[in-house]
C-alpha cells in the first residue's frame, strides 16, 4: 500500500477579463534602445550633410 497519495489539483479559474496576446507587448532592450538612438542620430547627420552638401560650390 502506498505510503503517499497525490492528488490532483486544478488550476484557478479566471474571473477577470481575458487579455490577448497581441495587446501585450514587450518594451525593447536597452541595446535595442541604444542602436535605435544610434541609427536616428545617423540619420539626421547624414541628411544635414545633404543640405549642406547641395549647397557648397563644386571644386
């Protein structure tokens, strides 16, 4: 006869409101965040060189 019995426990019912998936979204890492930053600042330089490049004199 056995020693020890196990029961079977159920897992909790939920009362709330269900939330799917696709509403929860995960916040980026910081080395995302950094890269990001990196990129944009990137950017922005390289587009004020353009400006600033169409309107020098040619050589």
């Amino acid at each position: 006869m056995p020693v020890f019995s196990f029961e079977k426990i159920s897992p909790p019912s939920s009362h709330g409101p269900v939330v799917e998936a696709s509403v929860v979204t995960k916040q980026p890492g910081v080395i995302v965040q950094m890269l990001v930053r990196l990129v944009e600042a990137r950017a922005r330089r390289a587009s004020r060189d353009d400006k600033a490049g169409s309107e020098r004199k040619p050589y």
